[in-house]
C-alpha cells in the first residue's frame, strides 16, 4: 500500500469513547488535512502493517504520522499541533473518512488513565525507506 497521499496521518483508538472524542476535536481543527483513521478499521491494519513492524502493537498510544516520522503517545502532541496550526491544503484530495466512537471507556477513571497512558508513553520510528 502506498500511504504517501494519505500522509499525514492520525492514528487512534476507535474503540475508546474519549480517545474517539480526542480524534474528533482534531478533525474539528484540522478539517481534511489530516486523515484520521482508527487503530481497529480496515485501512487502520493496512496503514500499520505498512509502518510497523509485525509483532509490534502500536494500540496502546495513538500515532501521528508524517513523511519523515512515526511519533506516538507524547511524542506526538507537537508535531499534530504543529500540523494543525500551519495549515497547508492537500495536493492529493482525500475523501473523509468518518470516525468511530467506542464505548468501552467512558468513566472518569478510564479518562485518567487514558491521559496518564498518553504523558507517560513516547516513541518515535523512522520511516526513511518505507514511505516515499
């Protein structure tokens, strides 16, 4: 698969009540020029299988994937604000995808700890090679 005009790209958790409102604040913010797609959809599993390696689980943060980078959890939180406060209209028109939302957190408990989850991971991957 070639993800190169879908770039970038957010990545969440679309069976997640409160990382599905997350994905929803940022479409509200960044309209079409960033693809959001769930961690569970079709294209989802084929965006990752693309950028990560096969025994990795990359749902336990969400990913913001650029051209030159995979940043997830913490990592992610500038490049996606960057992103969204420099608006650039998209060259390859993309058709909107629209956005699940999960059910399986909605407590205020489950909040906390989604928010704990997202200040305490961090990771970045390279994607030199693999996205052209």
């Amino acid at each position: 698969m070639d993800i190169h005009g879908l770039l970038p790209i957010l990545i969440y958790d679309d069976s997640c009540y409160h990382c599905s409102k997350f994905a929803s604040i940022v479409k509200s913010f960044a309209g079409k020029n960033i693809v959001i797609v769930g961690h569970y959809t079709d294209l989802g599993k084929e965006i990752k299988s693309v950028i990560f390696p096969k025994d990795y689980d990359a749902t336990r943060m969400f990913w913001f994937v650029t051209k030159k980078m995979a940043y997830g959890g913490r990592a992610g939180v500038f490049p996606l604000l960057l992103c969204i406060l420099t608006k650039r209209s998209r060259k390859v028109p993309v058709k909107d995808i629209p956005l699940i939302y999960g059910n399986d957190c909605k407590t205020t408990k489950a909040f906390f700890m989604r928010t704990k989850t997202l200040l305490s991971n961090s990771q970045k991957i390279s994607l030199k090679g693999l996205v052209r």
